[in-house]
C-alpha cells in the first residue's frame, strides 16, 4: 500500500495561504500601503481599475530595495521587520508575518518595480502565479512602485464571490482611509479609473478627518487626551446629537494600527449613555499607544484584532478619558438644583393642575424586624388595600408565562402555514373593525381564528415587491421637492450612489451630481415622507452596505434597502383605513409570509389555540 501524504507545492501552498490574507481587493491595498509606510514614504499614490480586479498599483518615495530583496520579499516569511519570535512583542511596524506579498503573487500577475536612493539602477520583476517570469535592472524612480493585475485570474471560484463593483471600491476606500487618516503625516492621493477620489496633503490629525469625511465635521468632533502611566489616548470622539443609526466612523488604532475591538467599543457607547438613543452610533477616531510588549497583534494575519494585557483596565481608562471630555464641553445632561421649586408653578388656567402625588406611609414599620415579631403598626398596615392588591399582583405573574413554552411551537406552525414553498391560502378578513396592539401588531378577525400582522415587516414586503416591480417596469413615480437638496457625502458613499444612480432613478429618484462628492436631489419616490433627504441617503447607503452580504443583485438590494428605511414603524398609529390597506397589500404580494430579510410577516392564531387557553382541563 502506497503512502498517501505529501508535500504541498508552493505555488499550492502560497494559494491556500492567500485564502486567508487577501480575501478581497481592499485587502492587497492594505497590504501593500502598510508595506509603503513601513518603507518610510512620505508619498503614496494609489490607483484602481475596475474595483481592483483589473488594476491595483501603489506607488511609493519611500526606501526602495535591492535587486536580491526584490526577488526575496515574495518568499513566504520573509521579512526585514523582525528576526526571532521575541522581537513579535516588539514590533512597531505595521507587517511582520512575510505573508502578504508572496499570498498576492501566489493570486495575481505581479509587476515591481524599486529602487533605492544610492543605486543607479532600479530592479523590475513579473511574477505571476508564484512564477517567477521575467527579473532584470531597470531605470526608475526612487521608491518602490507595485502592480496588481487581474486578481483571483488563477482561482476563479474565489473572483465569482466578488461583488459588483460599487461595493468592492466601498470596501477599498476603507481599508485607504484607515490607513490615511492616523497616518496624516504622509501624503495620499487615490484614483479609481482614472478619477481622483481623494488628494490628502500632510497634515494634522484633525485636518485629516475633514478632508476624508467632509468640511461638516469640523463641528461635529472634540478632541481627545488623556496620558498614564499605562496608555496614552488621544484622538476625537464625535458630538452625541450627530450619532448614526448605522456604524460609520468608528476607528480605533493601537500604535497607528488599526484595529477592531468590540470591548473597547463598548466603553465608548457606555460613556455616552443618556446622551445618544440605544440604536445609535456615535463616531470616534482614538489611537491609543501603549508598550509593544503589553499588546499581541499576531491574532490574525489580517492583524486587525490585538489583546491586551490587562483589557479591564483599557476599558476604565478609556471609559475614564471619554467621560473627561464629555463633562469639559458639558455635553451631559444636568439638574439644575438651584431652580424654583417645581411645586411652586403656578397654575395657569386651561391648564390640568398640578397634584402632588400621595404616599401612603407606615411610620412604625421597621426593616430590621422579622414579620413574626413585627408589631401591630405592621400587621395595620399589612392589611391595608394596596398591600393586599400588590400581593395579588405577585400571583397574577404566572400567568403571563403560561403561554411562554408554546411560542415556539406556534413559530413554527406559522412559519409552516405561511411558508412561501406553498401555496398560501389568502385569508380572508370577516370583520373590517380590525384593531393595533402596542402601535405594534395588527390584529383582525378571520374565519379560523385570529390574524396577526406585524406592521413593519408587512409593510417592507410591500414595498420592497413594490420597488422590484418599478425596476421591472419601469413605472415607479416620483414627487418634485419644493426647494431641491444639496447633500455631501463621504467619497466612500458617493461612489456607491454613483454606481447605483440609474438604479436609483428608476425608482423615483431625480438626482444629479453637484460638485466633488456632492449630489443635488430634485424629486424622491411618493412612499418617501421623510422630510431629511439627507439622513435618508445615508441610511440608504448604510442599509445597501449591510446587505451586500445578503443580495448578489444590485435591485434586490436597492429594494430592500429603500423598503427597510421607509416603511412604517414600529409605534406609528394607523387609521382603519392603513391597517386594511396594509393587509390587503400584504396578501397580493408574491410572497406575504415572509420581510425581504427574512423575518415572519404574519401569523393566525386559530380558534382551537384561543379554547385551549380557556380550558378547564
């Protein structure tokens, strides 16, 4: 019998490894801007084609290399940045793994050009496939220059995972602008077929932050200090009343790294507690610096995430320096204790006067006194009315949770009757006095029992069906603004209008581009009520971001994301009218059991459940 293990070739190995470091073209971007930082550039430049597919090329004044380093930087864990495993807690440049390059040769066709300031001449090699094709001098510029071209050409599984071209440079801007925005001190241009979506000079930290996300920050941050002994933070955190609905500009960077941290988030949205809604995100650009050896960022090959030595006491530092600043520019909420007294308004007529509120009170009642030897002042006052109501209230708690280990079951049996691999049985409303439990659920008659609509999910189905058929037909329509919109946005987000603009006209939208990342807004679709165009943009394009993960079709998505922002919600009080409208809508849908996201629409309580809870068995 034959041994049936074997080595791996490298070019197999460099594929598979590459899996794991570059997983989408904004990932070679930030590979290959880290290497240009850590090469001492003061300029970089940044050009893109086709989202990164086609063309990703970075050009550098920074140290160059060698025709020998040249060649060496694409074998698999080489690298200049460290030499033993102890130096890993010493690191403070930005690569160190020598895996990135060797992942993108492995993935792409390669072109390099470098050179350093003391020679005369530069090396040019072409790798493509871990192949080596083609290595000779070469006369060029001082610094390096790097080519990535048609990525994922070899592993065509990994290219049809891709999404369109919108979402692709969304995610290449970010990875830029984690690395611009801490590293202010250096120069960053970026193209994107043949467009310069930013053109970043050397600045401060602040300067930064406007020139990346718009001059209307410029009022929306204060900044950030604090120094120990153990970290030192600094940096801005955003104003709470311009807190996001969606998760936008969060940054965090340990040593100029950027870095996610889900518990340092947390102090962050814990300082501003009572000073932002519970679904909102503030924004903030914190970098903390701490001794290399107190912090492990050999995590992931991505070195996104890093750990601690002592997290607990990152956090109240953190939270600590948050709080500072939020008290400084008195952004808290506060009492003035020095007010009249409220008692004392007086009334006004037409006006409900004020009543101070009574309370009963057991002056002889003593805590400390077991209810066995409690004396006759505690038994009186035990035996008032409202002690004996609150006692019957205690026993009135079991009966809410009777029900709670059937909810599953109906669950399913819901998600059975409404599944849309069925034919649904439409049913049909017997009793047009239908009524709206908690602004929440709508509750109507039917003849098997009762119907239950979820009001929000019901009402994306429609629209999103809605906003498909528009797509199709071409028939959506649209009301004219009184005085048209001029909104700003991020370049991230332009670009994604930009990509999805005719879409967005087919829709009702009447849009036109006006200036650098600017748009001017004529008309809306007639579902839009939403007076705030421009918080209406930006939840659209954070909703589309969160459902690229979801729908591979730009119209899907648009759909969803435009039905998710403007259908009714949750607490809105409906006439008779919109309730049964509502329902009726509901039902001509394609498919009415379930929300584009998934999430059940409608369910029926039959008559037999309602008996069931009356039964005396």
């Amino acid at each position: 019998m034959t041994d049936i293990i074997h080595l791996l070739p490298d070019s197999v190995a460099n594929q598979i490894a590459a899996g794991e470091v570059i997983q989408r073209p904004s990932s070679a971007v930030k590979e290959l801007l880290e290497n240009a930082i850590d090469a001492g550039a003061t300029e970089i430049k940044v050009i893109i084609k086709d989202a990164g597919k086609t063309l990703i090329q970075v050009i550098d004044n920074g140290c160059g290399m060698s025709g020998t380093d040249a060649r060496m930087c694409f074998e698999r864990h080489a690298t200049s940045k460290i030499k033993t495993a102890d130096d890993i807690f010493e690191v403070r440049t930005m690569g160190f793994r020598g895996e990135a390059l060797p992942s993108i040769a492995a993935i792409s066709q390669v072109e390099l050009k470098t050179k350093r300031i003391d020679d005369d001449m530069g090396a040019f090699i072409i790798i493509e496939g871990s192949e080596v094709v083609k290595q000779e001098n070469c006369s060029c510029n001082n610094g390096t220059s790097i080519s990535i071209k048609n990525l994922f050409y070899n592993t065509p599984a990994r290219r049809k995972f891709l999404k369109n071209d919108a979402i692709e440079i969304s995610h290449i801007i970010e990875e830029f602008q984690r690395v611009a925005l801490i590293n202010h001190d250096i120069a960053f241009t970026l193209h994107s077929n043949n467009k310069e979506i930013f053109h970043l000079e050397r600045n401060n930290l602040k300067q930064r932050i406007i020139s990346i996300f718009g001059s209307g920050f410029n009022n929306k941050i204060l900044p950030l200090e604090e120094e120990t002994t153990i970290a030192k933070f600094y940096g801005f955190i955003g104003k709470p009343e311009f807190a996001k609905a969606k998760r936008g500009e969060q940054y965090f960077f340990v040593n100029n790294r950027f870095v996610k941290h889900p518990y340092l988030h947390h102090a962050v949205q814990k300082s501003f507690h009572d000073l932002i809604q519970a679904d909102k995100f503030p924004s903030y650009f914190i970098n903390i610096v701490v001794n290399p050896k107190t912090v492990d960022v050999n995590i992931h090959p991505t070195k996104t995430e890093v750990k601690f030595e002592d997290e607990k006491i990152m956090y109240s530092l953190l939270l600590s320096a948050i709080r500072q600043v939020i008290g400084k520019f008195h952004l808290a909420p506060m009492l003035d204790f020095q007010a009249e007294n409220i008692s004392a308004i007086p009334y006004i007529p037409g006006n409900t006067p004020i009543v101070n509120p009574g309370i009963n009170i057991n002056p002889g009642y003593n805590p400390f006194v077991t209810e066995k030897k409690a004396g006759k002042k505690n038994e009186e006052f035990a035996s008032s009315k409202s002690f004996h109501q609150s006692k019957q209230n205690l026993k009135n708690w079991d009966r809410l949770y009777q029900g709670a280990a059937e909810t599953k079951e109906r669950t399913e049996t819901a998600q059975q009757s409404m599944s849309p691999e069925k034919n649904i049985n439409i049913p049909e409303v017997t009793d047009k006095n239908i009524f709206q439990l908690h602004n929440k659920y709508i509750l109507a008659h039917v003849a098997s029992g009762l119907m239950v609509v979820d009001q929000q999910a019901a009402h994306e189905r429609i629209l999103y069906e809605k906003f498909l058929n528009s797509f199709k037909n071409h028939t959506a329509n649209s009301q004219q603004l009184l005085f048209p919109k001029t909104i700003e946005l991020s370049p991230a987000d332009f670009e994604i209008v930009s990509e999805i603009k005719k879409d967005l006209r087919e829709i009702g939208f009447e849009i036109g581009d006006f200036g650098k990342n600017s748009l001017i807004v004529h008309g809306v679709p007639v579902e839009v009520v939403n007076d705030d165009i421009e918080k209406l943009f930006e939840e659209i394009i954070g909703q589309y971001k969160i459902n690229s993960s979801v729908y591979n079709a730009k119209h899907e998505n648009l759909a969803a994301s435009l039905a998710k922002k403007v259908s009714v919600k949750y607490g809105k009080a409906l006439s008779q009218e919109e309730m049964l409208g509502l329902i009726e809508g509901l039902f001509s849908c394609g498919m009415p059991g379930f929300s584009p996201s998934g999430k059940i629409t409608a369910t029926i309580i039959n008559i037999e459940e309602i008996d069931d809870k009356f039964s005396t068995k």
